[in-house]
C-alpha cells in the first residue's frame, strides 16, 4: 500500500512539474511578446528543445511560428508536443544545420535565441523584416534589437500612394519582379462577369489591408453572395492577421454587378495610417478608425454616413461627403477639426504640404489643413479630370490641356496642350510623366515642355487591348498595364516585360516595401502560365544569393535494409489518381451496395488516399504529416512527419513510400514501418518563404512524384519565370540518385518567345507553372512542355490553319452543351472583325507569313492535363480538364469531348462531369439551382476540334466535337 502511495505521489509530481513548466512557458512567451511588442507575423524560435515555448510563442491566430534546434531528439519532442496540442503546421519544427538560418531576406518578425549557437546576430538582422525584433539572451539577459526600417522603401497609403494623388512610391527596391517572398490564396478572383474581387488594397507600417470578395469562384449568378472581408497580412511574409466581415458592401449597394460597375470611389475608401486604418465598413456608412494589429473598431465618427472618399495628411482626416461637404477629423483625438462647403468635384481632392486642394464649381480651392482657412482660390475652364499635389505645384489634367499652378499661391505657371490618357499622371524622378496616343512621354516640371518620349517598343506587344487597371510608378519605373506589368524605366535603364504577372481588374497592382503586390484575377489569356493566386514579388537584388545545395541525397536508417512484404496487386491504387497517366480508373469491381468497415479521425486537410499491399497512405497536408493504416481494419501501422506540407499523395514502388515536400525535398520510407531510406534536396538552396500560411520552400515538390520504369520524376520550383525556374528530377527509386535532371527557366526582359513564331503574344506565352506531372507512352508531360524519359524537351509545334485543314463540327444547338447561343458563326464574325480592326497590320503579316494566327493551341500528344494545374480545387470557370492530343491554348473547351471539371479515361471511354455548359460572349456559366451538371461520356478518339470559323479568333467559341457523346445525364 505505502509503495502504491509513493508512486501516486511520484505520478501527481510528475504531472504537477509538467503543468508548472507548460505555465512558466506560456508566461515566458507572454513576456516576450509584450517585451518586443510583436502583434502577429512569423516568429523563429532558435533552440526550441521539447518546444514548449514554441507551441506557447503562438500566442493567437495571428501568428506562425517556426522551431529550430542542431538536435534530433529534441526536434522529436517538440513535434510530439506541438502535435498533441493539434496546433502542428501553424507551429512546426526543423533541423538547424550549419550557420545560415533557412530564410529569405526581411521575412521573420521575431527571433527569439536563448543559445543561438553558431547563428551569428547579422544573420538574425539579415532575416529579420523591418521593424522586426531580435530577442537574444546574452550573458544571462534578454537583449532586444530592432531592425530598422530602410530608407529606400516606401509605404502605399491610399489608392493612389497618398494624399497628393501622385501613385508614385519612394521606393528604390522595387523592380522586376524575379523571386517570390509570399503567396496565399484564394488562386482566383470570383469571375470576369462580377465586380472585381479586389476593390482597394493600401500598405502602412508593415502591414497589407484589402477588401476582397470571398464569394464562389467562378459562379456570377445573383443568387450566390457575396462576401466582402477587409482582411491584413503582414507585408513582408503575408501572415494573416485579422480579418473583418463587410456585409453591407458590393453589388448590391452599387445598384450593379458587372466587371467595372464599381464606383470609382470605392478604392478611396480605404486609408492606413501607422497604427489605424480608416474604412467605411458598408457601403454608405460611417467611417471607422480600426486598429491596425487587431481590426478592432477603436472609433467612429458621427455625420460621416455618405463619405465617398478618404484621404489623410498628418493625423488629420480629410472626408468627401457627397458633392458639397468636406470635413476634417483630428486622428489623434477623433474630434472634427472643420468643415467647408460647395459643389465639390468627385476625385479632384488632394492634400500636400499643410494644404488641400479641390475644385469647387469651376474654380479650384486651397484651405489650410488645420484649420480650412481658405488660402486662395483659382478659376478653372472645365471640369479636372486629374489633380496631383507635388511639392510646390498643382498639377490639372482638363480637357486638352495640362496646367501646373502654383501651391503658394493659386497663380499660373505654365499650360501646354497634352491630352492625358488613361486619366493617370505621374510626378517621378524630377519630371511630369503621363500617356500620350499609345506611348509615354516626360514633362519639365517648371516649363510643362516634353522633354522625353520613352521608347517602349520592346515591351509593348501588339494584340488585344491594354489591361483595364491603373498603372503604378516609384522613382525608377513607370509599372504599365499594356499586357500585365511592364517596368517602364524613367532613368534610363532598361526596361522589363513581365506578361506572366497580371493584376487585378479595376485595382491591378501595388508596389511598396520593396515588393510588387499582385492579387488574384479572373483572366484566362496565357493558361497554365501566368501566376495565380496573392503573390507579393521581390527583385533578383533584393535576395542575398546563397550557396547552392550541396550533399543533396541524405540517407536514412532504412537505407539498404528493405524487408520483404507481400507485393501489390492489379486493385491497388498506388498513386495520384491510380497510375502514371492520372486516368483516375481502376479495373476493380466496386458493388453498388456500400457499408463503412472502419474509421479513423486525424487533423486538418487530408490528401486523397493511395492503397498498395494492404496498406492505405493519406497525408494531413497542413499537419506535414503522412499516415499508414491497415485496409482491413484501420489500425495506425506508422506516421511520418516531414519539414513542411504534403499537398498530394505519396507514390509506392513495391516496398517503398515516395512522396514530395513544400520544405524541397523528395522522401522515401520503409512501407513496412515508415523508417527513412532516403531524402533527397531537390531546391537548390535552404531557403524559406511562406505559401498559403506556411513556410515552404520557394522550390517546393508536389507531394504526388511520377513512378515510370524505376525511376522518381518530379518538379521543384513554381514558375518557370521565378526563382531560376523549375527544376525536373529523374531519381532512382531504390536509392534517390540522379538519373536525369532539366531545368525550365523561361524568364527573359522582353517577350523573346514569341519572336519568329505564329502565336499572337497578347493571348499566349512560352512557359509553365509546376504541377503534378503525367506520362503517356514514353514521355512526360507538363503542362504545355513535353519531356522524354531521360528528360530532354521535345518540339511541340503550334497548330496552324490553312485550306487542307477544313473542320467541319457538330452544330450544338438544341444540345446540351449549349442552351444560350442563337448564331455561333455571327459571334466569331464580331470577334474576328474586332481583331482585324484592331491591329491589322498584324494580322496581315501572321496571315503572309504562317497562313493565319495561332492562340497558343499546340500538338502534344494525347494525355491528361489541367488547364490551371491538378491541384486547383476551385473550379474556376475559365478552366478545365482534358484528355487530348492539343494543348488548348486561349480556347475555351467546355464544349468539348473529354472535358471537364472532373475527369476519368477508362480503356475506351471517357467520363467527364461538366459544370459549365452555357456561356455569355466571354465565359463559361453556371447558375446554381437552375440545372443540374452535365454527366457525359466520349470515346476516347474523339478528339476535341475547332472549327474553321473559331481558328485564329480571340474569345471565340473556342473547341468543339465531330461527333457527339456516347450519352449525356
């Protein structure tokens, strides 16, 4: 009895230790938090040991923290302890080798060190982001470093940068975009046929702030809601802080819901200032002071409801409201400071230097910003259509004419004829620059006289029309929207095209604290190439070029110590989508009448499931976590954690387990117990940015390699225009060495892909984005670029019209795949008229030359591919899959055989479910509740066509059939 005593007061002992150390952590953490004042962002915690005051570090959801330690034992711990507490991904933990730490330049926003071993503290200042915090123990105290903020970046307060409406940054680190530094989602906005997404977005002390639309992607039908959120990241690594729901906001409020419907003021109604942001959280409203950190509401102001524009100059607001009340807030005490009456012009206002300016009438006014003491007062002609403050000048685009007046004074200094294009004018690198025709052109700022006319030949392609958002600028370049983001140099470099980067509709992009801001768009010109998703892009300068990866193939306990074990059979289904074609099909019998045999619950997101030799695979993507189960009876055989996501499932080769990592590299387990054989380095250096919330590698591998003939093929990389491109591996299964290896770098200044060949460069480019690889046959394929077995690119030719290529195809009316559609023939006549209108020269030299022009549409020999990538679940309506031998190019194909959004190839046959199945003059459409899907079925020679009316045309009806489906549910 005494020895059973003596245990319980051992075990109460023990438990009682283990909650006082939990306690003394969460403390500790709590203490380290409000010693450095770090309110959200990634932490580094550098030693974590068990990881206690890692997993307490995260303090709440608006932090990501990331544990480093030299010891395998305590990373072990620290896993097991974060993962008990269910927190694993948002909290993770990786080996620390070496003197280097594992990130990019200005990402962590807090390092805490108690024994930062060989970390050196310019290391911790190199990764740390401005105004980031190092916590260090030295000589038994806490020492706190501040990285300062340089002073070559700027912030992006308002829609047009500040107050002045002059949409310059101060910003010298910005340039073309060469590196990613972080992306999150959604991949898409809502739709081309709905207001866009992204209505304003602005930058200040650190951090991002947006109004989004989180409503269905791809479904514009006025039955589906929308969903306005304001929401803040930080700026340097995208870590979500805070969000806030806008329900009083959108379409509804705007009385319409097309792509440009949205009042050009609704971008004005966002501002930041240092530790506030100011909004109308509805449509119409009030304006509200949130707190920056957190988006609590900090204040209101009365007799503000009908504010249409915002603006703020040294803590005062400035408040249009209406066309005949401006008033003035003091920020600091929320109290109006004045207000001034009249018939104020939308958009004319602009405050600079302790003034503010607007016209009122048909003359412009100066008030005094403190107290709205009338300075002095201009006649005005016509009605401005742009008004930028800069300096000691007002700048007036009206009509035909540009005129600079004096701040000081109202008084005239100069007017010159210049019709200002795009209603966007420029005041960067000491000179006026502004639109003229279809060029650009600089201004002397004390004469108005044209001093320069820049010479964008090189990056101007011809084709389609210039994007329909607002240019952007910082005192190196001039950031265009004639294709996607052209840098435009105004200091005489040279300049940059960057046709795989586009904008948002009506918003476009943002440049600031260094880096190119681009938010999702509903666009489907270049597919398969052009990024998606919220990326924040950074200069090939901005990022210290480290040391390549060396000793790439690490090998595990396992390593040549493989037990035998019984063999798959013909009903397993041991990779993505059961084999290396990605058919999606098995030749197993599956009754009609199912029952559950076994359950298991894990954590988060998981991977669809594998199964080879009586075992079943599934990853917890977010969790960084790969499972074994028995298939009979579910028991858990083994678990593996890895050091970042599995987005994919892995692959199994006989007794081993294969799977790629966001953290760069490639795993092979033991089946029979999970124990490492080997690892393999497939970045080419230690590096981490963060991806969807997560650190991940900027060359991440999908989860789910490509098993062929005893070989591991797989990607490592995002884009083929970031980071060096791609990188494709070829590894011997049985022990990770390199069989074959290639790289897809795709980058270059100007538009060189499309030099000499037959494609209209509006509509497509050379390139690709990573994903999921397929083979058919003997090659592998990746989005519109082929590979042989041994990993050499092979031709893929663009597909061209001419007299012995008559198609003649189906006509699809009364069919189920078109139900809005009255003449086919009379919408491809206004298509193409448009595009010989528009640019006939070069239609008439693409039809000299190659007989007509191509939209990208390419002979790749037939296999399974998805237009967005295998991975996107979102179900935009501008994509699709497909099982064929053409790489589609522009064409949309929901009409198609073997298309679709959910697809299966059985031996004969293929079985497609599609969404869309009607369409308006620009996209595919779906209304929920009116129909149903469509459930179809083709034989697998029946290849998608186009017909001799939609060859060549842009936005046309794109691939159609010969014949029709085998049957249509």
């Amino acid at each position: 009895m005494k020895r059973r005593i003596g245990f319980s007061l051992i075990v109460s002992y023990v438990i009682f230790s283990i909650i006082i150390s939990a306690a003394h952590a969460e403390q500790s953490a709590e203490q380290i938090l409000q010693a450095t004042g770090v309110k959200g962002g990634l932490i580094v915690h550098i030693g974590c040991g068990g990881g206690r005051l890692t997993a307490a570090l995260r303090a709440n959801d608006s932090f990501l923290v990331h544990g480093l330690d030299t010891d395998q034992a305590n990373i072990k711990k620290a896993r097991e302890h974060i993962q008990s507490l269910n927190m694993y991904g948002k909290v993770s933990v990786e080996q620390l080798t070496g003197a280097s730490l594992p990130y990019s330049d200005n990402l962590v926003n807090l390092v805490v060190a108690e024994k930062p071993g060989r970390v050196s503290t310019d290391e911790v200042m190199r990764v740390l982001c401005p105004n980031g915090a190092a916590y260090i123990k030295q000589d038994g105290r806490w020492i706190k470093k501040i990285k300062p903020r340089p002073k070559d970046i700027d912030e992006w307060s308002h829609f047009l940068h500040d107050a002045s409406n002059n949409a310059v940054a101060a910003d010298t680190q910005v340039g073309p975009p060469r590196r990613l530094k972080w992306i999150c989602g959604p991949l898409w906005s809502r739709s081309h046929e709905f207001n866009s997404s992204l209505c304003a977005m602005v930058s200040a002390n650190g951090r991002l702030f947006y109004i989004f639309d989180e409503g269905l992607t791809g479904v514009t039908a006025s039955t589906t809601p929308e969903r306005w959120v304001l929401t803040a990241r930080d700026a340097f690594n995208g870590v979500l802080l805070w969000k806030l729901p806008m329900p009083k906001w959108g379409a509804g409020h705007w009385k319409n819901k097309a792509l440009r419907s949205a009042p050009l003021t609704v971008p004005r109604l966002l501002v930041a200032k240092g530790e506030r942001v100011f909004i109308t959280l509805g449509y119409g409203e009030a304006v509200s002071a949130l707190d920056a950190a957190t988006g609590r509401i900090l204040a209101t102001y009365e007799q503000t409801e009908g504010t249409e524009e915002i603006r703020c100059l040294e803590d005062i607001l400035l408040l249009r409201k209406g066309r005949n009340l401006l008033l003035a807030i003091d920020i600091k005490t929320d109290k109006k400071l004045w207000q001034a009456t009249g018939k104020i012009q939308p958009l004319s206002l602009a405050a600079e230097g302790g003034k503010v300016f607007y016209q009122d009438g048909q003359e412009l006014l100066c008030l005094r910003l403190t107290d709205g003491e009338e300075l002095w007062r201009a006649p005005s002609k016509r009605a401005v259509s742009l008004l930028v403050a800069h300096e000691n000048l007002v700048l007036l685009a009206a009509g035909p004419e540009l005129q600079a007046l004096s701040a000081e004074t109202g008084k005239t200094i100069w007017t010159t004829k210049a019709s200002v294009g795009r209603r966007e004018l420029f005041v960067a690198n000491g000179r006026i620059w502004h639109w003229q025709g279809n060029g650009i052109v600089g201004r002397d700022l004390g004469t108005g006289q044209i001093t320069e006319k820049l010479n964008t030949d090189d990056v101007f392609t011809p084709g389609h029309h210039p994007r329909c958002y607002q240019s952007k600028a910082t005192e190196n370049f001039l950031i265009t929207p004639n294709r996607g983001v052209e840098f435009v140099s105004v200091t005489g470099a040279e300049n940059t095209q960057n046709d795989w980067v586009r904008g948002a509709c009506r918003y476009g992009i943002m440049p600031g604290n260094g880096l190119l801001y681009v938010p999702p768009h509903p666009c489907f010109c270049y597919p398969g190439v052009k990024l998606t998703g919220f990326n924040a892009l950074a200069p090939a300068s901005a990022e210290r070029q480290r040391p390549k990866a060396a000793n790439r193939l690490q090998r595990g306990p396992a390593f040549g110590k493989i037990e035998n074990y019984p063999q798959g059979n013909p009903n397993d289904w041991p990779t993505y989508r059961h084999d290396a074609r990605r058919t999606g099909a098995t030749s197993c019998d599956v009754g009609p009448q199912l029952h559950e045999q076994w359950q298991v619950r894990l954590q988060g997101k998981l991977t669809p499931p594998v199964v080879a030799a009586d075992r079943v695979y599934v990853a917890a993507k977010d969790e960084h976590t790969l499972y074994s189960f028995g298939i009979e009876n579910g028991r858990k055989l083994w678990q593996f954690t890895a050091a970042g996501r599995i987005d994919s499932p892995p692959s199994v080769h006989g007794e081993l387990v294969l799977f790629g990592c966001a953290d760069g590299r490639v795993y092979c387990l033991r089946a029979s117990d999970g124990q490492l054989v080997w690892r393999f380095k497939a970045a080419p250096q230690e590096q981490r940015i963060i991806a969807f919330g997560q650190l991940e590698s900027p060359w991440r591998v999908h989860g789910s390699v490509l098993l062929k003939d005893g070989a591991a093929y797989f990607t490592a990389g995002r884009s083929s225009y970031l980071d060096g491109g791609i990188y494709v591996f070829a590894l011997e299964t049985k022990t990770g060495k390199i069989l074959h290896q290639a790289r897809i770098d795709t980058w270059a200044r100007t538009r060189e892909d499309a030099r000499g060949k037959p494609f209209v460069p509006a509509y497509h480019i050379e390139g690709v984005q990573s994903d999921i690889l397929v083979s058919e046959g003997d090659y592998i394929y990746l989005g519109q670029v082929k590979f042989d077995l041994k990993l050499a690119k092979q031709e893929v030719p663009y597909i061209m019209p001419g007299a012995e290529k008559k198609e003649v195809v189906m006509d699809l009316m009364d069919q189920p795949f078109v139900v809005d559609m009255k003449s086919q023939q009379k919408y491809e006549k206004v298509q193409h008229d448009w595009q010989w209108r528009t640019h006939k020269g070069m239609m008439e030299d693409y039809q000299k030359r190659y007989g007509g022009a191509s939209m990208g549409d390419r002979n790749m020999g037939l296999h399974v591919f998805s237009t967005s990538g295998f991975l996107d679940d979102s179900w935009f309506n501008r994509t699709f899959w497909m099982y064929s031998a053409t790489w589609p190019g522009y064409y949309i194909a929901h009409r198609a055989p073997k298309t679709g959004q959910l697809l299966v190839v059985g031996p004969e046959k293929t079985y497609a479910v599609q969404v869309y199945t009607s369409r308006n003059l620009q996209s595919p459409l779906f209304t929920p509740g009116e129909r149903g899907y469509l459930l179809y079925a083709d034989d697998n020679d029946n290849e998608p066509t186009l017909a001799d009316y939609t060859r060549g045309v842009p936005k046309g009806i794109g691939f159609t059939r010969k014949k029709g489906c085998i049957f249509c549910l």
